[in-house]
C-alpha cells in the first residue's frame, strides 16, 4: 500500500476517534496490536496488511474505493445519506451537535461563514423557528410521509427537544467567528413563512405573525451582536471578553452555506447539501482551494460589525421593513377573513 494512502486512513480515524482515546488504544483494540506496533504504522515505518486495512476500514466505515480511487480530482465527504435522517427536532440538532462538540473539543478553534439566506446557528436562539425550518425543510422539499396532510401546529417547544440546540449555541458563540452576510439575508426564510401562510399549511394562521415576531427579535439580537463585535446568547449578558464576533456584508450573493473551521490540530469544510443536510471534509487541497476562495469574498466585502455603523444600521433597517412589509400582509388578509 502507497505510503499516503495509509496516511489518509489515519488522518481519518484520528478525526472520527476525536480525542476520545488515544490513537493507539483505538487502532491496537480493532487491529489487536500494541501501540508500538500502531504507531510504527501510524508513522509509515510499518504498512499496515490488506486484513488490517480491511478490519480499519470496516470498523470506521471508511471507503476504500474512495481512498484508493483518490486523486487531485476527487474528494472524501462525510455526510448523512437522507433514508438514515432523524427528522424530529431533537434528532436533527443531536445530528449537528456532535459536529460542534468535536470542533469545540480542540484549543484554538476559529470558525469562517459565508450564510446564504438562513443563518442557522442563530436561529437557535428562537428554537420556534428552528422547528419551522425543520418542517418546511421535510415536508415541502424531501416530502417526509410522517409530514405530510398536517399542518404544522403553534405548540410548546419542549425542553428534551431543544436541549441539543442549547449546546450548539453554547459551543457556537464561544468559539471566534468571522461571518459573512449578503443582501438576501433572511429574505427567504421570510418568504418561506409567508407561503406558508398563504398555502393555509398553519393550523391557527396567526401563527404566521408569530413566527415572524421572533424573527424581527433575531434580527435585533444579531444585529446588537454585531454592533459589539461580541456573541452572546438573547436575552443574556454580552462576556466582557471572548466569544469574537465579525461581521462582514457581501454587496453581491455568496454561495451555499459554508463553514471553515481551523483548531489547533485540524482544519476543514461544512457545506449546505440538500437544503439543510451538510456534507464535511477535512481533504487538505479541497480545503486550501475552498479556504482561499472564502477569503477573496471576504476581502471584496464590507466589515459592518464594531465599525461602519451606517452600512450596519442600514443593511439591518431594510431586513426589518421586510419582514414587517410581510407582517402587514398578514395582517391585512388575517382582518379580511
């Protein structure tokens, strides 16, 4: 086996492992070696035998056609295949929040976001609109049997049902993050819920102006975070130092969503795939072209957080009159009935 194949296949175990063992209790365990010897291996002194790539490989669900078939060409992605998706409330966020907790685990973690149309992570300060999005997501594009010929209900939120977006958000504004914004921002999640409202899909219609309600309180609570150059969960304190905070305004469109995370020890992408699945990889010239393109759009855009107060109030200020020019719809057609 060529040398940086097997480099890959640890690189990739060291990732899915994430510091919860030691690389040579987790290999020696499956491999039925000691650490010496995996570690020997682990280095290249060693190559590791077609059984004990077969055992590694198994064990990881790792992709020996993709590792073997890799060239400068091709990329590894991990992502959840959608006939295996939990799409509860709680499960989708337990989904994300492993993802968080591994990024968090690590020192000197730093995020980059380039958001197009729904900021996700703050949405989970309002965890009513996070169970929107999640129903709009499976019932209207994936067309999930279990959502189907309900409209969705204004319940209670419960407490099991949202603890896992409490953790995402904890993990989320500790962590430094540079994000970027453009024109769209939020416009279609406000349109989402208006064609809700119009296609008669919420059991009681005001249900509508709820929704919208805490969506102008996000925008206000990200919008303040942004003046500071500070994230903090709503309805709490700002930290007096830590949680960093930059905001830049892209005057064009960005792309999907996606994130860059850098740690200590590893670096690598989260994209939007399939509306509000992700697909991640850690390939080291994926991540360097992505990486280098990210920060093209950021040099080309505006910071609006700490400085610029007129662009920020602005930009802000016409997200606002949006969302209220579609509360007035509402409103008007809710008065007619």
């Amino acid at each position: 086996m060529q040398k940086d194949h097997q480099a890959t296949i640890f690189e990739i175990v060291k990732h899915k492992i994430n510091k919860t063992e030691s690389l040579g209790d987790a290999v020696g365990e499956v491999l039925s070696l000691g650490q010496d010897a995996v570690y020997r291996r682990y280095r290249g002194e060693t190559l590791l035998t077609i059984y004990e790539l077969e055992k590694l490989c198994a064990h990881y669900s790792i992709s020996m056609d993709a590792i073997f078939e890799s060239r400068d060409s091709k990329v590894i992605f991990d992502f959840q295949p959608l006939d295996n998706f939990d799409y509860t409330l709680e499960g989708y966020l337990k989904t994300l929040a492993a993802g968080f907790k591994q990024i968090k685990s690590h020192k000197d973690s730093k995020l980059m976001l380039s958001i197009n149309n729904t900021h996700f992570l703050q949405l989970l300060n309002f965890p009513h609109l996070v169970r929107f999005k999640l129903y709009f997501w499976a019932r209207t594009y994936l067309n999930v049997k279990e959502y189907q010929g309900k409209p969705l209900t204004h319940q209670k939120v419960t407490e099991a049902q949202i603890t896992p977006g409490w953790e995402i958000l904890r993990a989320y504004i500790s962590i430094p993050s540079k994000e970027l914004f453009d024109p769209e921002f939020f416009r279609g999640f406000t349109r989402e819920i208006l064609y809700y409202f119009n296609a008669r899909l919420f059991e009681d219609p005001s249900y509508a102006l709820f929704l919208l309600d805490h969506l102008l309180q996000c925008v206000e609570h990200i919008k303040q975070q942004a003046a500071i150059g500070k994230k903090f969960i709503v309805k709490t304190e700002p930290p007096a130092s830590g949680n960093e905070y930059e905001v830049y305004l892209n005057d064009t469109l960005n792309g999907i969503t996606s994130t860059y995370y850098k740690t200590g020890e590893h670096e690598g992408f989260y994209m939007a795939h399939n509306i509000m699945n992700t697909i991640h990889t850690t390939d080291k010239g994926y991540v360097a072209d992505s990486l280098n393109v990210l920060d093209r759009q950021f040099a080309n855009s505006s910071k609006i957080s700490g400085v610029n107060e007129k662009e920020r109030n602005n930009f802000f200020h016409k997200l606002e009159t949006t969302i209220k020019k579609a509360k007035r719809q509402i409103e008007l057609e809710l008065m007619e009935d």
